[in-house]
C-alpha cells in the first residue's frame, strides 16, 4: 500500500511539472499518453486497485482517482492557455491579414463652428472669454435686468442646484462678469454650453453651445452694431447671403432684434431646413440696457454697445446639412470625421 500511495505522488508531481512545462499542443499530447494514456503507469495503477486487499482497495482507488482529475484539469488548463498564444502569434505575425483600424479623434461640428465664428470677430478686435456653467441667479437672470418675476424666467425656467445656483440657461451672465472685472472698452465672445428645460427633438436639446458676443464703449451705435453683424454674417456664410433685422424683445437688449440669415441651402426659396420661410434665424441680440451698465458699474450715460447670442448647433446644421439636433450630440467619432477640416 505505501509503493501504492508514494508511486502515485510521484506521478501527480512529474506529471503535472511536465503538463506546466509542455510548450506546444504537440508536447502536450505526449505528456498526456505518458501520464494518461491506455498505458500510462496512473492507467494501470488504478487497474490494479483490485488485487489490493479488500479494506485498502477504497483508499487507494479514491486518492488514484483524485490524482487522474487533478492532471486531467491541469491538462486542460494548459491546452487553453497554449491555444491562446497560438491564436495571438498568429495575430502577431502573418502580415496578410488586414490592419487593425485605428479611431482618429475629430473636432465636433460645434467645436468647428465656434473656432470659425471666433477667428472672424477676432479681425474685429473680439477676444475670447469664459464664465462657470453653474451660475448664480444674480448672473443668469437679475444683472441682466430680468427679475425673476418677469415672464422671461419662465420661459428658461431651469435646473436649479440650490435655491441660488442654476446651471446656466444662456452664455450671457459671461457678458456681466466681464463687466463687473474690466472697464470698458469691451469687446469679448463667449462660446459655452447652456441648459434648457427642452425636449430631446429634432431641434432641441436640454444642453447646447451658445456663442455670446459683446461690445461696450464710448460712442457704439446701432449702425456699428448692423454693420459688425453684417460683416460677420457675409464673412460666415457667403457674399450672396441677406441678413434679416426683426424687432423682438430681451430684457438685456433694448432695442432687440432677432437675426435671420437667408437660407443657404434653398437661396431663399423655401425648403424644408428652413421650414418654407427662406429664412434661418441666428441669433438674439440688441443694444445694451442701459439698467445692465448700471447694475455691473458702467456709466450708463457714457457708454454704449451691443450684445448677441447664437446657437452654435443651429449654425452647424445649416453649414453642414445636418437634418437633426441630436445627431450632434449622440453620435461618435464615424458622425464625427465626416466634418473635419484636412
Ligand atoms: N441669451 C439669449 C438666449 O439665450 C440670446 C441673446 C439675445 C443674447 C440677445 C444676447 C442678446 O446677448 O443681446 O436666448
């Protein structure tokens, strides 16, 4: 009986070390026939289990047995663990097979737009600013004379992170705090992300780009700001496109205006992107209240200027024919690459 046991340690500690040390499936079937094969010595060890006598005939056949499953489990442990090296050499080094395609990134059509925008107003003097997305109430609604009893609120009534902080419904509050910090002149574009209380649809989305723009100085009229936005509006969509002035209202603004650019894709005519009209609205803008120079300590006797917002998605859709809001905003970088610039 112990020739029995030790014999089988031996064979559970060779086989197992020469299963480990088997280097291809080849070496590995060999190892198996030696160790489990029809005439392997474990084979024939169990065989004899019944020329033992009767009461260590139990013993000995369970511990044979023991052994057998735990070489068997090592055998198929290694046999996977080879097939995978095989697979990945294979992978590794046969030059016919096709490339693994590698993802570019890609600026995203706002990102594009935005740049574009900023690199115009640039020639105008317009430098880049930024405000905090989470934005007190004193920023996004009452510096810019809009109580928050006016209809206006309701109308951007919000995500509140507090009874004092809203995430930002529009980029203008950047308009106050650059105020706040620096005299003027001023002349800055603000390019953002805003929420809304909106739907996810075709034309909506809770959260978008806003671009803002502000100039504030001595002597700014509304011909400058005509002018300045007819500039930009033929330097962004082309030589040939009209641009529309209709009164509106903003309590930031007074007088207000809503811009609209003829439709680039149907010339005016009429065509779905713009709903039939041949128009494509742009953007809110105005001239300064007055009240918003007093609320952030301009002399609002002395200075002037003008103010707009855009949506920088509806921009992008027009100049790159994108039929639907959230395509921008649920798409990945194959949507992407097909706007990037070479
Ligand atoms: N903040 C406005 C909005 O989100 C857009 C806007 C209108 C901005 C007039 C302005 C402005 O600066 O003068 O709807």
């Amino acid at each position: 009986m112990e020739d029995f046991l030790s014999t089988l340690r031996e064979l559970e500690e060779t086989g197992s070390a020469a299963i480990r040390g088997a280097g291809d499936p080849a070496e590995l079937e060999q190892v198996r026939v030696e160790y489990l094969g029809r005439k392997a010595r474990l084979t024939l060890l169990l065989r004899s289990v019944g020329e033992l006598p009767p009461e260590r005939r139990r013993p000995a056949g369970a511990e044979a047995n023991r052994v057998k499953k735990r070489l068997l489990e090592l055998l198929e442990a290694r046999a996977a663990e080879l097939a995978a090296a095989v697979a990945e050499g294979r992978a590794e080094s046969d030059a016919t097979l096709p490339g693994r395609e590698r993802w570019r990134g890609a600026r995203h059509p706002c990102t594009l737009v935005t740049d574009e925008i900023c690199e115009i107003f640039k020639e105008l003097g317009f430098v880049r600013a930024r405000g905090p997305e989470a934005e007190s109430v004193w920023y996004n609604f009452i510096a810019l004379n809009t109580p928050l009893d006016h209809p206006a609120v309701d109308e951007q009534d919000t995500f509140y992170l507090g009874s004092d902080v809203v995430l930002r419904t529009h980029t203008s509050p950047v308009q106050a705090r650059v105020m706040e910090k620096w005299p003027p002149p001023v002349r800055i574009l603000v390019p953002g992300v805003v929420y809304r209380r909106d739907p996810f649809d075709a034309s909506h989305a809770p959260a978008f780009e806003q671009i803002e723009g502000l100039a504030v100085d001595e002597g700014i009229s509304f011909v400058d700001f005509k002018a300045s936005i007819n500039y930009f509006v033929r330097r962004f969509f082309g030589e040939d496109v009209v641009t529309r002035f209709r009164p509106s209202f903003f309590p930031f603004t007074e007088p207000s205006a809503e811009v609209d650019v003829s439709c680039t894709i149907c010339h005016g005519k009429g065509c779905s992107a713009c709903k039939g009209t041949g128009w494509i609205e742009i953007m809110g803008a105005g001239m300064v209240d007055p009240a918003v120079f007093d609320n952030v300590g301009y002399d609002s006797e002395r200075y002037t200027g003008f103010a707009f917002g855009m949506g920088v998605g509806r921009i992008a859709m027009q100049r790159y024919r994108i039929p639907d809001i959230r395509l921008l905003y649920e798409s990945d970088v194959r949507f992407l690459a097909q706007f990037e610039r070479a």
